[in-house]
C-alpha cells in the first residue's frame, strides 16, 4: 500500500523506523562503553582502536560498493577538514562522556542543529528568517538549562566540551554537505576513519597507552565495527522513510542515555536539565522539518485580460 504524498510503502516506512531504532541502540550502548571504560583508558586510546576496526569497516563497504575506484578523489583538502572536524567531536564527545552525564552529554550532541543554522548564515550564504532565529534562541536556552553554569568546575567544562563537540560535528556535516557533491559516501567514510586513526595515533605520545586486556580490546574494536553498521543503518533509514518520520527516533537516544546512566552510574539528571532537555530536542526537530518540509510551488503568473 502506498504512503500517499511520499510514494513510500507502508513496510517500507516500517523497515526504516526499525533501522533507526537499531542504529541509536548502537550508539548509545557505545557511549556506555566509553564511559565505563574511560577510567581505565585515554580517549584517544579508545577512539584508535575503534577507528581501526571502523576503517576496515568502511573501506569493506567501499569496495563492496565499486572497488578502489570509490575511493579516488578530486577533493583531498575537503576530506581532510571534514576529517579534522569529525574527530574534533567525537574527541570532544568522548571526553565530556567522562565528566557530564550520559543523558546530559547526549542532549548537549544534539546542539548541532543550533549551530548548523547559525553558521548556515556565513558559510552557506544562507537566509535564516525571524521564526528560525527564535527557534536557535529557544535551543540555546534550552543548552543553558541542561548545563547549569557554575555546579562545578568539571561539570561546566564537561559542558562545555559536549558543546564544542556539537559546534564540530556542525562543522564536519556542512563539509560533507559539500563533498557529496563530486565524491561516493562510502569515500568519505573511508577517508574520515583513516584520518581519525591517523590523528588519535599522534595524541597516543602524550596521552599514554595502557595495554589492553583481550576483552576489552574486543570492546572497543567491536564497537567500532558495529559503529560502521550503524551509520549504514541511518542511511537505509533515510532511503525507506521520510526524514521527518526518522528524525524523531534518532532523538530515542537520550532515552537510552538516560536509562544506562541510571542503570550503570546511578545518573539521572534534575527537572531543569529535562526541560532543557526538552527544549533542545523540539527546537531540532522543528529546524529539521522547516529543512524538509516541501517548498511552495511558485506562484503561476496572472493572464492577462
């Protein structure tokens, strides 16, 4: 049966909220696992062994998907600030893991949206209306609710940090919006995980390495691996279902984030984080669906007499 105004089967929009739903258990079950293993090893030790288990992963789908000829480019500087982009928030995103809460820090990854509309003004070229500038002003407010300036030290910078990594991947998501232009997704999947292995291995010398136990390599690397199958399973969401109907359930994870943190770390944060939480989460969701929504059609002009 058809889905009338997007030409999409019923089990097709099914198919693709069920990929979505997968996919965020993936990734906060990965949160989990860098923040209870994060008092054990460095960051950037965590984020190199995943990033080799992603590389191999994603290099797999880019032959699968054409062979060594996905992986040319035209366009090696554009990969390489998307790449710097990329790991700068996942870094930022790791370490704020270990001092804010799991919910807390995810709410927060979710400010990209704010800062892709802002920044959409100078680097896009981009016209931002009154109604979407008082939206990015709700988020923001929203932001200062989940953080709290001033409960401590650690916390605002932890705050900060999972700021800065939303700022980033804002960054990264404009960059990629450029480089699909002329380059194979699979390309710059491939290119950004070498990268990030590249990056988190010069941090490595002033970080230190703790030698892993074979579980916890096994960890680390497996959720790298299936970080790779998440991101292909957000992709296989957007290509079945309208973004408006994935979108929603991407924000399942701080759902996830919120029940792991209470389970695991005996976090659960006060109602003025959840009104923040709250307001960060609508004012993603309304500047999605003014991304999406369709344009009017132009006004047909008058006949005349």
């Amino acid at each position: 049966m058809k889905d009338e105004g997007q030409g999409l089967r019923r089990d097709d929009v099914a198919l693709g909220i069920a990929c979505v739903m997968v996919s965020v258990f993936i990734f906060a079950s990965a949160n989990l696992v860098v923040k209870w293993l994060g008092s054990i090893y460095p960051v950037p030790e965590m984020l190199f062994l995943r990033n080799i288990a992603a590389t191999f992963a994603a290099g797999g789908l880019a032959l699968k998907a054409g062979g060594v000829r996905m992986l040319r480019t035209r366009r090696p500087f554009g990969h390489i600030r998307r790449g710097f982009a990329g790991f700068a928030s996942i870094w930022a995103s790791f370490e704020a893991l270990q001092l804010i809460s799991l919910a807390e820090a995810t709410a927060l990854s979710f400010s990209s949206p704010l800062f892709i509309a802002l920044l959409s003004v100078p680097v896009l070229r981009e016209r931002v209306g009154f109604s979407r500038w008082m939206v990015v002003l709700v988020g923001f407010a929203g932001v200062l609710a989940i953080a709290q300036p001033g409960r401590a030290p650690a916390t605002d910078f932890g705050t900060a940090l999972a700021l800065l990594s939303g700022l980033m991947y804002a960054l990264a998501i404009l960059q990629m919006r450029e480089l699909t232009r002329t380059e194979h997704p699979a390309a710059i999947a491939c290119f950004y995980a070498a990268l990030s292995v590249v990056l988190s291995a010069a941090l490595l010398p002033f970080t230190g390495f703790v030698v892993p136990s074979l579980r916890d390599a096994a960890i680390l690397l497996g959720t790298g691996g299936l970080g790779g199958v998440a991101q292909t399973l957000i992709a296989k969401a957007y290509s079945h279902a309208p973004a408006s109907v994935v979108a929603p359930f991407i924000y399942g994870s701080i759902v996830w984030a919120a029940l792991f943190g209470w389970a695991f770390f005996s976090e659960w944060p006060n109602w003025l984080a959840w009104t923040g939480i709250a307001m960060v989460v609508g004012s993603g969701l309304f500047l999605g669906w003014r991304e999406t929504r369709p344009k009017p059609a132009p006004a047909a002009p008058a006949k005349s007499g």
